[in-house]
C-alpha cells in the first residue's frame, strides 16, 4: 500500500520512506519458551547494542488460576531485585456486557521497592485462557540515568472478562540492566512464549 501525499492539489504516491527516515526496525534476538517452567529469565542479548527493547509475551497461560504475571530486572549482580517505581491504571470488560471499569491501579504500584512488577492481575488457567503484551525497555547499559520501561498486556481474566493493563516506571539505578525475569504470582508458567527484539 503506497502513502499519499498532496503535493500542489495533486496527488502522488510515495512508494517508500524518503532516506532521511530511518529507524523502527526490530531484530529478533531470542525466543524463550515455557512449559511448566518456575520462570523466564533472559540473561543474554540485553547490552549497549541497541537503545530500545521489546519483549513480547504471547499466551502466558499460568498453572494457577487468577495468578499474575510479574517481571523484574537485574542490575549487575545475580539477583532480579533492582530499586522501582511504578505506576498502573487498567480498563476491562466483562463477557456478560453488564461491568466496565477504567481506573488506577495503586495497589499495583512499586514505590522505590525492589520486588516483582504486576504485569497483569488474576490472569485465569482455563484452557482458553491466557495472557499477551508488550514490554519496552530503553537504554538498559546507559550508566548515567535511570532505565525507563512501558508495558501493555491484556488478559483473560480470572472472571470471564478481558482487562488491558497499562504499566510504566523505571529501575532506579544507573548500573546496567542486564536480565529480566517473568514468572506468575503464584505457581509455574505452564506454557508461553517471549521474544526478545531490538530496535534499530
């Protein structure tokens, strides 16, 4: 499909990028693949390679029921435990149609904590049900300023319904984020895939 552009009340195709943008590219890194597994950790590819880092969870389905997907860094040493602050705010719709909600999410927050980020909330384990998303980490080896993150997912949720939850934060330190960690609230990911890319 061409762009259009108006150029003198005329209209012309433009069939591609002029030189001058560049950028967006993604470069698949890993695949990381669950099955009744205590985590994903992913302790590699994460360096001063690229400026940007997406990791996307598809079909995280939990062993336990309403179980929540969490994720933290690790900055250096051998443990996920880097200092953040976070904030959250969802929205979600029931399948029955009688039940909307569109609100922070405080009790989500991290305030200068060191534990494991709700990625979703009560995430069911019936067959069908599941969770997916996108998680953005920008500069991890920066060494100077803090390291921002962003992440959107949407779950079945425990209760027949569909909830999007928006995170962001960053990990407040200026040592190199150099791993990141998923695994649910409670009991093993019984299945789920992570990609790791890189942005150009």
């Amino acid at each position: 499909m061409a762009v259009v552009s108006a150029n003198n009340n005329s209209l012309s195709a433009i069939t591609a990028l002029p030189a001058s943008i560049t950028g967006g590219a993604l470069t698949l890194i890993s695949t990381s693949t669950a099955s009744d597994s205590s985590s994903l950790s992913i302790t590699s590819g994460i360096d001063s390679t690229y400026k940007e880092y997406i990791f996307k969870f598809i079909n995280m389905h939990p062993v336990t029921d309403t179980a929540k997907l969490q994720v933290n860094f690790r900055d250096g040493s051998s443990a996920f435990d880097a200092t953040k602050t976070t904030t959250v705010f969802n929205a979600q719709h029931n399948e029955a149609g009688s039940s909307t909600e569109l609100s922070v999410q405080a009790g989500n927050d991290i305030a200068q904590g060191t534990g494991y980020q709700d990625l979703t909330r009560n995430t069911g384990n019936g067959n069908d049900e599941s969770t997916s998303g996108m998680l953005h980490l920008f500069d991890p080896s920066n060494t100077t300023f803090v390291k921002h993150f962003m992440c959107e997912s949407n779950s079945y949720f425990g209760n027949d319904q569909t909830e999007k939850l928006h995170i962001a934060g960053y990990c407040n330190v200026t040592a190199a984020i150099d791993g990141v960690d998923f695994k649910f609230s409670s009991g093993n990911i019984d299945s789920g895939v992570i990609k790791l890319y890189g942005v150009s």
